[in-house]
C-alpha cells in the first residue's frame, strides 16, 4: 500500500513538472558557440557540408566571405572555409545551382556606389566535394539594379535567378543548365521593381503550388509602391492582383509572409513608418483567407511607459548598408502554432537601438478583429534587453532540436565588424512541433559522386499540417521554404511549425512543390500519423510521382520525455530499494529464527 502511494505521488509530482507555467528565458551561449570568432555579419543559413548540421555563412570585411561549419565539440561553429574577394559582398545564397546535389554559393556584389545608379553584380563559386575553389565560379553577364530573388522559375527543382536587368523593362530569369547561364524575358508585362525589393516565390493561394509575388513602384514622381501577386496557373505565372500601401504610409518596410492566425493561408506581413523618422511605426497584415484584401493593423502600440520606441529609419547614405530596409524575421518561439516576429526598435527621443520579440497574440481591440490575432512587443526579455546597438535580429535552431534559438548582430564588434550574439532559448512548457526540410529530389540514393543531398537550400516547397488541438478543435499551419532571399532575408533551409500543447499524432502533413510550364497536376504528397518533436526530410524523387515521395523521421525528445524517463527512473529505483530492505528483513528474520531453533536444539539434547 505505501509503493502504490509513492509509485502515485511520484507521477503526479512528474505531470505537475511537465505541465507547468510557460516560461520565457533566455541564455547566452555565445562563447560556446562561437569562442573568439564572434564577429562578423551572418548572411545566410545552410547546410555546407551535408552532415545535417545547419552551418553558417559570414562576411567579414565586407570583402570576405566565411563558411562556419558546425561541429559536435566546442565551439560549436568553427571558421572553415574562406573566400575573398575584390568587389564589396552585399548578400550570399547558399544552394544547388547546377543540379549535382552539392551545395554552390551565389554572391552579390556591388562596384558602383552612387544610390540614384546601383549596379549589382552576381557571382557563382561552385561546390566541390564540400569544398569550395577561388577560381571554380561563373560570373554572370547581366547587370542587376538590385539584389535578385533566388527562385524555382521553371520548377526543375534547380534554382534560377530572378530580378531586373539594366537597361531592361521587362524582369529576366537566368537560369544555369550545366553551369552554362542562359538569360531570357521572364514575365509578360513591364515592371519597375521598387529597390531594396521584397519579392517572394512562396504559394498564397494554398494550392501547394509557389508563386510570384513581386514589389514595384509608379513610375511618375509619386513614388507610390505596389504589391503584385502572379499566381502559378498550369506551371505559367499570371498577375491576378495588385495591392497598394496602407494610406498615409511614408516609408515601406520588407513584405514578410507567414500563416499569421492559423488559417493555412500565407499572410503578407507589412512594416511601415507613418512619418520620414519613423516617430510612429505600425504593423499591417493583408490575408488572402479573407473576402476583401485589405490591409489590417496588428500592431500601432510602440508605447513603453513613457518612453516611445519605433523602427529604425533606413539609412539614405548608402543602399548597400546590409542591414538598411526595415525588416521582420520569423519564427514561432513558443511552439504555440502562430509566428512571432523579431524586430529593431529605435528609442525615438534617443539613440538606444535593440531588438524585441514580437509575440502573437489573440487580438484584444476592434481594429484587428478580422484577423483576431495581433502582435504585442515583449518589452522585457533576459539577455536580449542587454543587447544594445542591435542592428539585426533572427531566429536560428542552434542545437538542432526543433527550439528556435536567436541570433543578434549589433556594432561594436572586433575589428570594427558587428558583434554576433547567440541565445539559447529555454522556453519551458509542454508545447511540441514538426521541424520539415524539403530537398530538391534530384536524387535520393544515387546521386552523383556518392554524396548525400542535405545541402541544396531549396527554395519554393510549401509546408502545411491539420491536427486537433486539446478542446478537439481543428488546427493547421503553413510555412513556405526560402520563400525570400535578398537583403538580408536570413530565412533558414527548413521549416519549423509549432503544435501547441497537443500531444496528438499530426492527422496530415501534405508537403507541395513548384510545377513546371503545362502541367495541370499539382505535385502534392500527403504523409499521416507524425509524431510530434520530430524532424521530417522529404525527397521528393521522382519530382512527377509524389506517391513514391520518401519521407525520413528523426525524433527529438523533448522535456516531457526527460521527465518521464527520469520519473520512471525514480519509480524503478524506489521499487528496488523497498525490494532490498524487504529482503534485509526477510534475511535477518531467517537468522534470527535460526539462531533461535540451533539454541532450542540444543538444550532438547540435554
């Protein structure tokens, strides 16, 4: 009876562990991760070496571009790979461009620095047995106005180059068959991009199939900026909507995307500045889930007691500034299945400049109520308030576990480069998640030179679940891969969905890919059953039979498994230990009562 009480008192005290308040917290483990080699500005997430450790890609010098590779033993990231070059890096995009299933990296550079006259210019350097030569590159012809979009065009699961060529009305798309570039016309209708651009290739009509959204301007003296949605109609791309900025906006921040309420649908996420200092910033989300697009505010209160905080006015200098458009980077960090955002702010009656976590909340006003959720900047959050002079912020998974991290970069770095600060994220509740990384499937167990297909970087697939949350009610989510990849973007090579506190299997994970010109049939793949905190690779081989998809699951256990390990652990040793004293008593009653029949033996032989 007392084991039954204790074996009971034990799990209770476990479920007590597990369920929990949800705490938000943060660690410094910059050291560990980076030992003295923390400066520099990360440009791009990818996984270099194909070990499924995701690796880092930094500039340095602004002429210098280092591959950090991951490893098992601190510091985690280590300096491996250098590249240097004469022209200024502006950005950096890891990915398979030649279809050999080893990871090549596209550089942007720039040579003119008159902001009324930009020129950009795009490099390839070819990877090689995960290495990567000096000399082994392709220089591109064209002459960019601005960093171009990394994008599937024609859905051969190569990626292409998209972006406005000088002295060209029409956008272009280079494409690199055999690592022989080939330009043409890309779409059917003149357009001027509006430069930093935000365009996207990611599906925002759920019909698992990537589309083309793109960013322009008017072309009179206006300057009024516009938001162009192509549709993928039977693989060919067809403007079907154009979406103007919110009124009295003075300065466009970066278009975001994310399924910002739940609804499986892709939101577009403005930031925006309603005066030229940016004295009152605001937050609108326009969702294509709704009967009228129009745009919805989701966050007006930058109000801190008494202090007002805004976003950071771009800097008109120099547009070759990395960290110049405002911009919000995604991530869920609480698994709770709605993004949060990352975000600089700037104290609009001084001069302090941190970054602030965006939380998603349900709404709680009139205005956002179509929408009904709303952002609400966490103004307090350890570690991350003691960052100052922050220029960028975003999510990372450091540790491989499915929890997203945050890396900051801000001035005041070693060798007058910004300094890089990784926090671990120790978010305690009993919330789960479903980390998916999609490859290109132009191969799967018999790629060229024997190697494995992790680092591709993929652009284009489209992610989405359907489950029932804890009151029994449907919940899904969608995420779109590398939808972005300009200015800074720092999108991560998976996705990362959050299912809340359910424990429940996923009823349906579907899993879509770009379809080529004339192909009706949407390239879609279903899988079933998941089992929460886990990771998914998908390889989608051969690309027109997705019933013959693969689908590779690892577990990652999470802290209710440690519990209940250690519970167990517990019950079993506190078993064993009422089972030895047991035995202890039974042994010396057996030798007391021994004793006591040798002694009765004996006096009976008297």
């Amino acid at each position: 009876m007392r084991m039954w009480i204790s074996c009971q008192f034990l799990f209770c005290l476990m479920v007590s562990f597990a369920g929990h308040r949800a705490v938000l917290a943060l660690q410094d483990v910059t050291a560990d991760l980076f030992g003295s080699e923390y400066y520099g500005t990360i440009a791009a997430f990818g996984d270099f070496n194909s070990d499924k450790q995701t690796d880092l890609f930094v500039i340095r010098a602004q002429k210098d571009l280092v591959v950090f590779l991951a490893d098992l033993k601190a510091p985690y990231f280590k300096p491996k790979i250098k590249l240097s070059l004469n022209d200024v890096i502006s950005s950096v995009v890891p990915g398979d461009y030649d279809g050999d299933s080893q990871m090549d990296v596209l550089l942007t550079t720039n040579q003119n620095k008159n902001v009324n006259n930009p020129e950009t210019f795009v490099i390839i350097y070819w990877g090689n047995n995960q290495t990567l030569n000096q000399y082994n590159k392709t220089q591109l012809n064209q002459t960019f106005l601005d960093q171009p979009l990394v994008m599937d065009f024609n859905a051969d699961l190569v990626p292409d180059i998209f972006g406005q060529v000088k002295g060209e009305n029409l956008p272009q798309v280079c494409y690199l068959n055999g690592r022989m570039v080939s330009c043409r016309t890309a779409l059917n209708s003149s357009i001027k991009m509006r430069v930093p651009h935000s365009n996207a290739f990611i599906d925002l009509n759920k019909d698992f199939t990537a589309d083309l959204f793109l960013t322009s301007t008017s072309s009179d003296i206006s300057d009024i900026n516009y938001f162009e949605t192509w549709l993928n109609k039977d693989g060919n791309f067809s403007k079907t909507t154009i979406l103007k900025t919110p009124d009295k906006v003075a300065i466009t921040g970066q278009s975001a995307f994310a399924d910002f309420d739940g609804d499986g649908f892709q939101d577009h996420l403005l930031p925006v500045c309603m005066d030229d200092g940016c004295q009152k910033s605001a937050i609108y989300v326009s969702s294509p889930g709704n009967k009228e697009i129009r745009w919805i505010p989701i966050l007006t209160d930058f109000q801190k007691k008494d202090t007002l905080w805004g976003f950071v006015p771009p800097k008109t200098e120099s547009q070759f500034n990395l960290y110049n458009p405002i911009t919000l980077h995604l991530g869920d960090y609480n698994m709770d299945g709605f993004p949060d955002a990352l975000a600089i702010l700037k104290n609009t009656t001084g001069s302090n400049q941190q970054a602030f976590l965006l939380e998603n909340v349900p709404c709680n006003n009139a205005s956002c109520k179509d929408v009904g959720r709303m952002f609400r900047v966490f103004w307090d959050l350890s570690d991350l308030s003691h960052i100052t002079s922050a220029v960028v912020a975003t999510f990372f998974d450091i540790y491989e576990d499915g929890i997203l991290d945050m890396i900051v970069l801000s001035k005041g770095g070693a060798k007058n480069e910004l300094a890089i600060h990784a926090l671990k994220n120790n978010f305690e509740a009993d919330a789960y998640f479903v980390k998916v990384i999609v490859l290109s499937g132009l191969c799967s167990s018999d790629c060229p030179r024997k190697v494995t297909p992790f680092g591709v970087n993929q652009p284009g697939p489209y992610v989405m679940y359907t489950s029932v949350d804890a009151n029994g009610y449907l919940k899904n989510a969608s995420a779109g891969q590398l939808s972005q990849s300009a200015h800074l973007a720092l999108q991560l090579p998976y996705t990362v969905l959050g299912l809340g506190r359910s424990a429940n299997f996923l009823d349906h994970l579907y899993v879509g890919i770009p379809r080529p010109l004339g192909e009706k049939e949407i390239r879609k793949q279903e899988w079933t059953a998941i089992i929460p905190n886990s990771q998914l690779i998908v390889i989608p081989y051969p690309h027109n039979n997705p019933r013959r998809w693969s689908a590779k699951l690892y577990l990652t256990p999470s802290n209710i498994v440690l519990l209940t390990a250690i519970a167990l652990i517990g019950v079993c040793v506190f078993i064993l230990a009422i089972i030895g004293i047991l035995h202890w008593q039974e042994k010396k009653a057996d030798d007391r009562e021994k004793r006591q029949e040798a002694h009765r033996f004996h006096f009976d032989a008297m």
